[in-house]
C-alpha cells in the first residue's frame, strides 16, 4: 500500500522509499525515511497536496510523490494530525457542537 492510498485519520509506517535521483534523496531529506510513523491528515479541497503529520511537523506532499512511498502497519489513530487548516477547523465544531449561525452569534468585543 502506498502513502497516497491512507484515508485521513489513518497512522502508519514507512516501509520503502522508492524513486530515484533528486526525487528521492528530497523525499528523505524531509524526513520520510523508512521506520518512521506518520498521520494521514485531509488533503486540500481538490484533493492534492496531502497533509502528514510526521515527526514533529506537518508535510504537505503531491499525490503523485506519495505514491512512490510504501506504507505498512495500518491503524487508526485517535485524532487528525491537528495542524492543518482542516484538522483545526474539525477540531473546532467537535469542542463548539452545534455551529451557531448568525451575524453575532459567538462573538464579543468591537464590532
């Protein structure tokens, strides 16, 4: 399975680098090296980039580099990765609940 077949949510482990040249000594440049664990986050609206969250940072990668990368031990993991825009925001309406909708609903201070 590849890195660009997860589902966001899902946590695994990088098992093979694959590419050659330039492509692939950035790739591991950025830290996907075999061994390490990493998240699926939501990818952008049209569907590419991706969002990982990997060692202590989030990665934003194109589909088609992704799929040079072979993933393995499949889990799902508690939460998003948390730092990306979309992960914020669903981290967001799960603390709120029901969204309030309005001109004024939630907030304070100056208009």
């Amino acid at each position: 399975m590849t890195l660009a077949d997860l589902r966001p949510g899902q946590q695994a482990r990088i098992v093979e680098v694959k590419g050659e040249g330039a492509l692939r000594r950035r790739l591991l440049d950025m830290g996907l090296t075999p061994g390490t664990s990493l998240v699926m986050g939501e990818p952008a609206p049209s569907g590419d980039p991706l969002c990982i969250r990997i060692r202590s940072y989030v990665l934003s990668l194109r589909r088609a580099d992704a799929s040079l990368i072979e993933v393995d031990n499949l889990q799902t993991a508690g939460s998003y990765c948390g730092d990306c825009n979309a992960c914020k925001r669903n981290a967001r309406q799960e603390r709120m609940g029901k969204r309030r909708r309005g001109r004024r609903s939630g907030r304070r201070g100056n208009f």
